[in-house]
C-alpha cells in the first residue's frame, strides 16, 4: 500500500531530514514509526501524505506514483490518505458533527452521503452520543478521537497518525491505540509516528525505528520500543 | 455540484463576511465611493456629448481654391495632416447651387450670372476640435485662397470637456486602484482568520479551487452589494436632478430614457462585480498559499 524507495529529503536550508528510507507496508497492516524528536518521522508522514516531495528517491501510495504528482493532484491524493495530529487541528466553532461532515463538505459530498457516513465514523471512535457538543467541551482524548473520525469518514486506505497520544495521558492514550488498531484490522493501513514507549510495548505490531533519518531496526515481528 | 456543496461554499463567505463587521463595511463603502464616482463622471460625459456632439461633429472646413490651383496637390497636402479625416472636392457651379438653395432664390436665373465663386475642397477632421488647427494649416497651404469654418462655441467647449473626461476617468482610475487594495487586504484578512480551517481544508482533500471559491465569492458579494448601493444612489440623484432641470432649464435635456437607467445601474453592479472579484482574486493568489 505504501511504498518508499532510496528515498532522501534534504530541506532548502540543507537540513538532511531522510537518507535513503527503504520501507515497504501492506494494506491492513499497523506501523509503529518510533525515534527521537527530530529524527524524521513526521518527515516519513509528509511524504506519504505529499506535503513535501522527496529530493531523492520514489513515494508509491495506493499504487500510484506520488513523487512527482502535480500540485493539482494532491487534493485527490488526501481523500485516500486521512492524516490525524497531535493537536488535533478541530474547529472550534463547529461541532462534533460539524468537524467530521467538514471533511465530506470539502469534497464536494452530498447531504445524505454526509448523514450516511458521520454517524459511521462517530460510532466507530465511540462518540455517536457527543455528536452535538463543541470541541472544548470535549476532553482531550475525546478530541483525538473526533479528528479520527474526521480522517475516516472519507474511507481512506491509508491513516496516518503523528504523535497522537502526544498530549495524552497513558490511559486515554491506550484506548486511542485500540481504536487505530481496531481501524486497521478493517483493513485500513495504519502508520502511527510516536515516541510513546508504553504504546508500543503494549501493543505489539511492527516497529519501524528511525534514528538521524536513517532506518535502524524494522521488527516484523511486532517488537518493543527499544528491542536491539 | 451538489446543493450540499453550493449552500456549504455561501454559507462560508457570508460567515467571514459578517464576523469581518467593519471591515468588510469598508470595503462595500470604498467601491460604493468609487462606483458613484464613477457614475457621476459617466452621466456627465453622456450628457454633454448629447448636447454637443451632434453639431460639433458636423463642423468642417471649406477651403477656397484659386482659379489655377492644383487641386490634386490642395487635396494631397490636406490629407498628409493625420488630424484630416476626408476631403470632398466641389465645382463652384455645384457652390453656387448651393448658395441658391440655401437663400432660397430661384436656381433658373442660376445660368444669367457670372459665378464669383470659386472651387473649393470640404475639409473633415477626425476630431472637431482639431477644425481650428487644420482650417490655420490649410490657409498656408499653396493654391488656397481663403479658409471658412465655423468658430464655434462648440467646438472649443468640446475641448474643455474632453479635458475634464480625462481628469474623471483618471480620478476614477485611482479611486478604483485605492478600491481594489481596500478588497484585497480585507479577504486577506478573513484568510489569515481562517488560515486554522484553510489548513484542515488541504489535508482532507479539497481542491485549490474548492479552497479559493469562498474568498472569490467574498469578494463578488462586496462588489455585488456596493454595486447595488451605488445604483440607487446614482439613479435617485439623476431623477432629482432631471426634475431640477425640467423646472429651472426647460430647454436642457437630460440623457433619461429606460435604457439609458438601466445601463447606468448594471453597469454600476457590472463594475461593482468585477472590482470585488478583482481583489478577492489577487488576494488569492497572493496569500493562500502562504497559509
């Protein structure tokens, strides 16, 4: 499902952020990308997602070349890619149902697509109930959960995750895992970029270790944190 | 498009719109100013023209030939002045018929008289106002024996007006400028406002076009509205002063048809419209991809 081949990122100012990243994922599984702050792993995300284009090497996601796509492909790119944050990046005045209907007011969706698929994703992160309340109502691991929602409600084959228990605490951090291991064992191919120890040892699925923008370990197996 | 899709992108502008309060209040007073302007300076030249126009145009100048003239030569040296729009040679006889009609005397006593008129070249400028100009290089001319035109009122009166023409598509040009800057730093504004939400827009998936359609209808809204204003004002101050004129100066007419209204309010909302998008879409294009 996502492929990178040799791929280098070297930023204008000459900051080397990726060195030649082989990493091959399939559909449905789940991805654990883990290394210090500044190591590259947001960077491996903004690939895939094509923020940023590589300088060297190739992107394939959902079999379609994404390393030279042009600026007016991106959109389309993003529709099959749901991407969740760390801040989760909610609208303040909008509500629960609002942020998720957000996304499928963007692409262009009809209204009983919308009232087909909002209430799907909201039971799917467990918040049909909330629906109708405003973000900073919410707490913090509630949020999370709604702009996961908002990144499925569109049915992408691809969800990335940078940091997403970052201001999380261990409980409610656990249970967003569960629900992005949950989305993946759908079928959805799940990549999560964190340097949360607990998740990953709890949880055990490949790991994907990344250090000064090089691979240094990738467990199959489903490893721990700090496995040599 | 579905109506989903439409009544999502209105409600977007009129949002920014209304939570930009002053601002875009500014905006719609700025283009309204410049429209009336505008407006103003338009009715006027159209009115002047009305009343000037029809006799100014026809000015032109006869140019007496003497007996031996070259009257190819008169006619080429007329026409190398660019000002000089055509020439159109008559035989006295065909002058002197003329004098006869105009006076009215009887053309069959025409033959029991010796014409003392001369040959004589019809001069037209392609600018009235250039007739007194021509009529002076004409008379240095060789083989030409006097120059008539008239030295109208008119003619000179064309000149000050064309001036002040200038003077208002100039100032209107300004004002628009001024307009069009006003526009686009207020939809900048509501970008950087809603830069949090433009964001979220890019990574689900819309399109730049999706993105960029509710700063351009901003804009148009602006220009429609200010538009709107500017034509009621223009129209309910023309039919006053129309009504001022009837009363004071029965012998001006105003240009007051239907179809001279209508124009004038459409195209008040016309360029109303095209101010706004103007400035939403340099907004766009300037600041967008900033966010």
């Amino acid at each position: 499902m996502v492929y990178l081949e040799d791929v280098t990122v070297v930023y204008p100012n000459g900051t080397r952020a990726v060195t030649e990243v082989s990493l091959h994922i399939e559909r449905g599984e789940f991805v654990f990308i883990v290394g210090p702050s500044g190591s590259g792993k947001s960077t491996l995300l903004q690939l895939i997602y094509r923020e940023i284009p590589p300088t060297a090497g190739r992107v394939i996601v959902a079999s379609q070349d994404v390393t030279a796509l042009l600026g007016s492909r991106v959109p389309y790119l993003r529709r099959i890619v749901g991407v969740v944050f760390q801040d989760f990046r909610l609208l303040p005045e909008r509500t629960v149902w609002e942020n998720v209907g957000f996304a499928l007011d963007v692409v262009g969706a009809s209204r009983r697509e919308k009232f087909r698929r909002v209430p799907v994703a909201l039971e799917l992160v467990g918040l049909a109930e909330k629906a109708q309340v405003y973000p900073n109502e919410l707490s913090a691991g509630e949020q999370q959960r709604v702009s996961i929602a908002r990144a499925l409600v569109n049915a992408p084959q691809v969800l990335l995750a940078d940091e997403p228990t970052g201001n999380l605490d261990p409980e409610i951090s656990w249970e967003i895992v569960q629900i992005l291991a949950d989305i993946a064992d759908r079928g959805t191919t799940v990549i999560v970029a964190t340097h949360d120890r607990e998740i990953v040892n709890r949880l055990r699925r490949r790991v994907v270790s990344i250090t000064s923008g090089r691979i240094v370990r990738d467990d199959r197996s489903g490893g721990g944190y700090d496995d040599a | 498009m579905t109506l989903n899709t439409l009544e999502f992108l209105l409600q977007e502008s009129w949002t920014s719109i209304r939570r930009n309060g002053i601002i875009s209040a500014a905006a719609v007073t700025n283009i309204t100013v410049v429209l009336i302007v505008a407006g103003i300076f338009v009715l006027l030249s159209a009115n002047v023209d009305f009343w000037l126009g029809a006799q100014a145009k026809k000015a032109t100048i006869t140019v007496d030939l003497a007996a031996d003239a070259d009257t190819g030569e008169v006619e080429a040296a007329m026409l190398a002045d660019e000002r000089v729009a055509r020439t159109q040679f008559r035989t006295k006889d065909e002058n002197l018929r003329d004098l006869f009609q105009r006076q009215g005397w009887d053309l069959k006593t025409m033959k029991y008289l010796d014409n003392p008129l001369p040959d004589s070249l019809v001069v037209e400028t392609v600018n009235p106002e250039d007739v007194p100009a021509v009529g002076q290089m004409a008379s240095g001319v060789k083989g030409v024996t006097g120059v008539h035109y008239a030295q109208d009122v008119a003619v000179r009166l064309l000149k000050l007006i064309r001036g002040a023409k200038l003077t208002g598509a100039a100032l209107s040009m300004v004002l628009a400028a001024a307009a069009l800057v006003v526009v686009a730093t207020t939809i900048r504004l509501t970008i950087y406002a809603r830069r949090r939400e433009i964001r979220i827009m890019q990574l689900v998936g819309a399109t730049h076009w999706f993105v960029r359609l509710p700063f351009l209808l901003e804009g148009v809204m602006y220009g429609a509205g200010s538009g709107m204003i500017s034509a009621v004002f223009l129209l309910a101050g023309y039919a006053y002063l129309d009504e001022q004129v009837d009363k004071t100066l029965p012998f001006l007419q105003l240009v007051f048809g239907p179809r001279a209204l209508a124009l004038l309010g459409l195209g008040s909302v016309a360029a109303g419209l095209v101010l706004g998008l103007a400035g939403s879409v340099l907004a766009t294009r300037e600041y967008l991809r900033e966010v």
